[in-house]
C-alpha cells in the first residue's frame, strides 16, 4: 500500500466493490471468484460480509472447501486492519 508504504503481498487478491462511504459491496458469482483465485495460487482473498447469505438462506457458502484464506470484510477500514495490523 503506497498509503501505509508497506507491500501488499502479490498473493493477496480482492473480489468486491468499494462504496463511497468505505463499505465494501458484494459481487457477483462470489463462490466462482473463490475458486478461480484459488487455481491461479493466490493464499488469500478479501470479499464482502454481503456476500455472505443470511443464516436462514438455503443458499449458503462453505467456505471451508476452499484451499484458499477467505478474508470476510465489511468497509476498508477492516481491510487495512487486516492487511497492516
């Protein structure tokens, strides 16, 4: 981050939108996004909590098939916290 003067490491990857307030939105086609950066040997990604259904949704993600660190983020602030401590 040129912010922090710190590194983004290049195995980091990040699927979803920035809002103008900070809140990172959710994107379409999630699961295949996880999946594809997980193929292209990325270790970590950041998606949205939005992408996330609800408890009572049929359509849940289990994150755990994925060989890949699913970072799970609701505005950049978490992100930044996440990535540089």
């Amino acid at each position: 981050s040129s912010h922090e003067d710190i590194p983004i490491s290049s195995k980091t990857c990040f699927a979803g939108e920035i809002g103008l307030s900070g809140e990172i939105r959710a994107v379409n086609r999630v699961e295949q996004r996880i999946a594809e950066a997980q193929k292209l040997g990325f270790e970590q990604i950041f998606i949205s909590k939005y992408n996330l259904p609800k408890a009572d949704d049929k359509k849940r993600i289990d994150l755990s098939r994925y060989n890949i660190d699913v970072k799970v983020v609701g505005n950049i602030e978490e992100v930044f916290g996440l990535l540089f401590g």
